[in-house]
C-alpha cells in the first residue's frame, strides 16, 4: 500500500509540475467543445452536439497535449539534464520509459475512441500522430532548427489546428459532412493562439533568464519577443473575428478582443519600461486568459445563445 501510495503521489506532483490539469484543463475543454460546436454553428445543426461527440474530443484533446508535453520531456532530455536538474524526469521522479507507457497507452485510449465514435476518425487520428513524431524527431534536422527559432516555432505550433481539426471532424465527419465552410479561419485563430501561449510562457525578465533555456526574450531580445507576442494577439483576435462572423457573433467577439488586446498591450507596455519578475510572470496567464476566452466567445457562447 505504501509502494502505490507512493507512485501515485509522484505522478500527481509531476501533472503539477509539467502538466497541471487544475489550468490547462479548462483550456482543453473550452478547445475541444469549441471545435464542435463551431462546427455544429456552421453546419446550421439544430441543438448542441451529442454527449458522446464531446466527450471523445475532449479525452482525445487532453491526452493530444500530454503527449506534446512527453514529447518535449524526450526532446530536451539531454538540455534538461544539464542545464535543469530540478525537472522531474533529471531529478529522478519519473523515468522516460514510464513517460512513453503513457504516451502509448493514451494512443490506444485515443484509437478506441475513435473507433467507437465512428472508424473515419482513425484517419486523421493518424495524420496528428504522424505530424506529433515528426516534432518529436525535431523533423530530423535538430540543430538547423534550434538555429532558427522562429521557424521551430511555426512549425511545431502547426499541431495545434491539426488538433483542432481532428475535434471538430469528431462533428463533422461523424455526420458525414464534408469540411464546414468557414472552418478554416477558426483553425487560423486557433494556431495563433498556440503561438501565443508559446511566447507568452517563454517572456522572462533579465533576472529569471536560466542558462540553457532559450525564452524568447534570450533570443529575440525583450523588445521583439513582446512585440511578437501582441503581433500573434492581433492576429488571432483578427482571424476569431473573422471566423465569428460565419455564426452570427461578431459584434460580441469584436468587442472581447479589443478589450483583452487593450489590456495585454498595457501590460506589455509596463513590462518593457520595467522589465521585472512580476511582471513578466503575467504574461504566461494572460495568454492562457486569452486563449480560453477566445474558443469561449468562438463556439460555446455562440452555441448557448442559439439554444
């Protein structure tokens, strides 16, 4: 009992540490049921998408971005292990082997899922799995990559909508219709918003910059990363626009996205003429602030104001 007890303990401080469903599951959700109901929306369906068409999308969304997350603890093994000893996989909590069981058995989970939803979905199911090794692999050209940060950055964040695209067929393609019009422009806010959670959680201020740890303000420089951030804002809040519009909710959108836009460009602005710890620890949840409020205002608001 004190062996289970004990292995279960380091798996709930590693979710706390790596992976902490307490915020990045609500995120999840509000992606996952976005992506159907936007769908849903744009197909003119009469009522909200069925249990079993949420529930799939949303444990296969949740298990999509632990496996992003047990990727990264493969790729920066050897970074980790030098320059971020306090880690858990370099500290001993967790070993990679038993991170790749997990991985696999969240695989199966993901494909039974499907199948029992509707055996068309194992296509695309694949098409993510194949693209989520290819990052894994670093695309195989590794060291070119961490030589052109910003090119590992929109490659890697391509994930995203291949994700979305998958929850939303759990919709779509479920029903045996072909791919919604207008869908694409939810799939371009959605990778925007991924690039924004990405600089948002790698902004530091000068004197939280780890040796090692390429943030973005370690390699653009503070300036441009921040400037980068509120660039991948405006372009998401665009794109979400554009996309609400297709469903009858642009004013309500329009009008979200100019007051998080407002807020996030103070909050940058006092950042870079004071670029202190606190300060810079707000960008991370800002975007995760963003994030949710977007996919909220892009399918589920939309979806219950129809209802």
């Amino acid at each position: 009992m004190r062996a289970v007890a004990t292995a279960g303990n380091r798996w709930w401080i590693y979710q706390r540490e790596r992976f902490p469903l307490l915020t990045q599951g609500p995120v999840i959700a509000a992606f996952s049921f976005s992506a159907v109901s936007f769908s849903a929306l744009l197909r003119h369906r009469a009522g909200p998408p069925p249990g079993g068409v949420v529930i799939v999308a949303f444990l296969t969304a949740i298990v999509f971005f632990l496996q992003l997350r047990i990727a990264d603890e493969f790729k920066d093994a050897e970074d980790d292990a030098r320059f971020r000893p306090y880690r858990p996989v370099p500290r001993g909590l967790v070993r990679l082997q038993e991170l790749a069981i997990v991985a696999v058995v969240g695989g199966l989970l993901q494909l039974l899922l499907a199948v029992w939803l509707d055996r068309a979905l194992v296509a695309l199911l694949i098409l993510v799995w194949l693209y989520l090794g290819m990052m894994s692999k670093e695309f195989f050209v590794r060291d070119w990559l961490k030589a052109h940060p910003f090119t590992y950055m929109w490659t890697h964040m391509l994930i995203i909508p291949l994700i979305d695209l998958y929850t939303s067929a759990c919709d779509w393609l479920v029903a045996g219709a072909a791919l919604p019009r207008g869908l694409s422009w939810f799939l371009a806010a959605s990778y925007c918003n991924g690039v924004v959670v990405e600089i948002g959680r790698k902004i530091r201020a000068p004197e939280s910059e780890e040796r090692g740890v390429d943030t973005y303000t370690a390699v653009w420089g503070r300036r441009t990363a921040v400037l980068a951030w509120l660039s991948g804002l405006t372009s998401a809040g665009a794109f979400a626009v554009i996309a609400s519009s297709r469903v009858g909710f642009v004013l309500p959108t329009l009008a979200l996205v100019v007051t998080l836009l407002a807020g996030a460009a103070l909050a940058a602005a006092r950042f870079l003429g004071n670029p202190v710890a606190a300060r810079a620890a707000f960008f991370e949840p800002i975007s995760g602030l963003w994030t949710l409020l977007i996919y909220l205002s892009l399918g589920v608001v939309p979806l219950l104001r129809r209802m």
